[in-house]
C-alpha cells in the first residue's frame, strides 16, 4: 500500500507541473476491490486496460518464445541480416479470438482483443540481463489475471489514466498519440543509449501498446514503466527537479512531491562518494544530451530519498550515502514531450515577460544546459578533492548545440523522421481544435 501511494504522490507530482490536481481526474481509492470481469464485459476505458493488460503480456511472451527458434533457423540458413531497416521499429498487430488461445490462460470474453505491439523483440533484448525487468519478471508482475493492476488515477474524458501493478514495481500510463509516435520513432535509438557503457539514469520503458480503449476515446497508446521508487525500503522524501527556479515551489508542505526550489530550501544534497557524484554527473550529462537532440523538453529528474537500516535491503539500482544512512533513487523522467508549437508559443510567453530562461519551458538546449547546471550546483555534493573530466560529454554536447538547426540529424533516419513529424502535425491539428 505504501509503494501504491507513493506512486500516487508521483501522479500528483505529473500533474502539478502543469498547475493541475488531483481532483480533476477521478481518483480512485486505493483500497478499492480489484475489477473482475473480463474484457469483454469491461465498462470503461481503465477496466479495459486491466482486464487486457494481462492477455496482452502472455501473448507477446509466449509468441516472442515460440518465434525465437524458429528465427534462429532462420538465420542459420539466411544469416542474420537484419529485417528492419536501421531506425525502424517492429510494429506487430495481434488479434485474440473471443474464447481465447493457445498463448494465454485467460479470455477475452465473447468479444476479440486486437491490439498493437512496438519494439517487443528490440525492448526483449533490452531488458535481458537486467534486474527486476527481465521479459519473465514482466510475465509474472504483469501477466497474472489474479494479480491485476491497480487504478492510481483516470480522466474519462481526456483519457488519462495511471496504473500501477500490485507490486509497485511498475507504472502504466495511457498517452496520447503524438507522444506515442514519437517514443516510437526514437524507440531504436533510445534503446541503443541504454545499452551505453556509460551508463544512464533515463527512465525504463519497458512496453508499448495500443488497444481500443472504448467509450469514444478510440485507439490509445500506453506505456509500461520501470517505477523510480521501485524499493522495499520508504521513501521519506520525493522531489520532482528541472532545474528551473520559476513557480517550482509546492504551494503547502501537505504536497508529497517537492520541486526545485523546496529543495534549495531544504538544503538538499545527494551525500554520495566523490565518484558516485562524478558518474551521476557524467550520466546526467550524456542523458539530457541525447533528450535535446531530439528537441525533448520538459523532462524532470525524480529524486526519492530513504532513510535506512544496516538491516534494510538495497536495491542495485539505489545510489548509497557515504554514511550508509541514506539511499537515493534517481531517474528522468516524461521524456515524451517535444519543443512543438504549443511549447515554443509558451516560451515566447514567458520571454515576454522577462522569465524566458528561468521558467520551465524553454527551447531543448537551453533546458537541458540549464538543468545540467541545477543537477551540478544544488544536486550533487561538493567534491572539490575529484577532478570530473567532462571533456567526451562537453565536445557531445557543443556539437549537439551546432547541429540542433540543421536537418536531418545524423544518429536519427529517414523512417524515424518522418513519424517524428507526423506526430508534431497531428499535434498541431489536435492544438487547432482548442483555440491555441
């Protein structure tokens, strides 16, 4: 229940950023009974997500294992010449008859289930070998009809709606077409910073669907996310951070999710060794680099805090204090949202009035800059005894900042651009049909 409401602090968080609150969306009580009823007899749009997301996992699972052998015969009398072009995205359609079949335990109902299925194989290969996420983890948590996942928040008119899974290991999220399609067109290289030696601090996806979610609202995307605050141990603290110092401050200390200029205020610090702080850094760095040269704003780094025990168990992706009285879970996260028409009208707006640079939207190499300065000067401690080279990250990114202009990108394709694109006109088509 804990990780539930912690995860509903996170929700709240999303939604104060842009001055909204809970109570717009219809909140569902956490101790609520779990729906059961199958999809077929799914009565609104979040129960159709809960009663499919189930199917949905055994089916990609079981096929994506069905498939592999046959593919590595394949490739043994072929070779292994890839399928897709570099840049593209696997886009496999499925349809599971009324009654059910062979690749889940359960059943739609008396009605099919037809969905869409992105970068499964590419997001498979990602998670292998990676703890709490492996594609057999994902069937467990996700997969079991008696344990389904729990409503966090909806909006039945926008659609909007967050879940989390019984576990509070993961986050499911429904989103909107443009953001859909352009997690898609960067699904190849996202997955390819992942696998950086570097390392990253990026938030996990770990599955894109789209199913009919009814009620009028239609074809929907959702995203399933590695929960940031995925732990056993109780966050005492969770600040939401972008570096900006204008309107960041919650507006009653009753808010669970504090923002950028509460953490000044509090005298905030991550208490880690000089060189966990120089490869946060360096992580940080090489992140929001490659979130600008896809014209990515708006994203934030969510910083959750523990107190804990020698007894306390640690999860491998926690960042420890020196003093081992404090762990650190640190990720960035709404990675979806591009530097489209609405934002540079916003920022136009706030240059007018004189807080161009310091409101939270601003053009993607100015955000990125600026937040990198945040994370350096108020995040991390002062290790003035470690020299952080940042050469490698300082040469990426000037040339990210030389190269924003020009069209097209070098590490982005053709195939990748255009969805790129595609999705910025439908959001300005959709910006069209409200009058801004």
């Amino acid at each position: 229940m804990q990780k539930m409401k912690s995860s509903a602090s996170v929700v709240e968080g999303i939604l104060g950023r842009d001055g909204r609150t809970m109570s717009e969306l219809e909140d569902i009580t956490l101790e609520c009974e779990s729906i059961v009823c199958c999809f077929g007899e799914a009565a609104s749009p979040a129960e159709r997500v809960v009663t499919s997301l189930p199917i949905i996992i055994q089916a990609v699972h079981h096929v994506e294992e069905a498939l592999s052998p046959l593919l590595s015969a394949v490739e043994d009398v072929f070779g292994s010449e890839p399928f897709l072009r570099p840049g593209e995205v696997e886009r496999c359609s499925y349809e599971i008859p009324a009654g059910g079949c062979a690749f889940c335990t359960e059943s739609p109902g008396d009605v099919c289930l037809p969905f869409q299925a992105f970068g499964v194989s590419l997001l498979h290969g990602m998670c292998q070998g990676r703890a709490g996420v492996t594609p057999d983890v994902l069937l467990e948590e996700l997969g079991d009809p008696a344990q389904p996942i729990r409503i966090l928040s909806t909006n039945s008119k926008s659609g909007e709606m967050f879940f989390i899974s019984q576990s509070g290991k993961f986050i499911i999220k429904s989103i909107s077409d443009a953001e859909g399609k352009g997690l898609e067109a960067i699904l190849p290289s996202y997955v390819s910073h992942l696998a950086g030696e570097e390392g990253s601090i990026l938030g996990l996806y770990v599955g894109l669907y789209r199913i009919d979610m009814g009620s009028g609202l239609g074809q929907r995307y959702f995203t399933i996310m590695r929960s940031v605050f995925d732990s056993p141990v109780q966050m005492s603290r969770m600040y939401d951070l972008k570096g900006s110092t204008h309107n960041r401050k919650v507006k009653d200390d009753s808010e669970r999710v504090r923002k950028d200029e509460d953490w000044i205020s509090d005298a905030c610090r991550l208490a880690v060794s000089p060189e966990d702080a120089a490869s946060l850094e360096k992580m940080h760095g090489r992140d929001t680099a490659f979130l600008s040269e896809f014209s990515i704003i708006d994203f934030s780094v969510l910083i959750g805090i523990a107190e804990i025990q020698e007894s306390d168990e640690i999860p491998p992706h926690a960042w420890q204090s020196v003093d081992k009285s404090q762990c650190y879970f640190i990720g960035i996260v709404d990675v979806l949202i591009e530097y489209g028409l609405r934002k540079r009208l916003e920022h136009l707006l706030h240059t007018v009035k004189g807080v161009g640079q310091t409101a939270s939207v601003t053009d993607p190499n100015s955000y990125a800059k600026r937040q990198r300065r945040f994370f350096r000067e108020h995040v991390l401690p002062v290790c003035d005894e470690v020299v952080i080279d940042r050469s490698e990250q300082v040469q990426r990114i000037e040339r990210i900042e030389r190269e924003v202009a020009s069209p097209p990108r070098p590490s982005v394709t053709a195939p990748a651009l255009e969805k790129v694109e595609e999705a910025a006109t439908d959001q300005g088509r959709r910006m069209s049909t409200v009058g801004f």
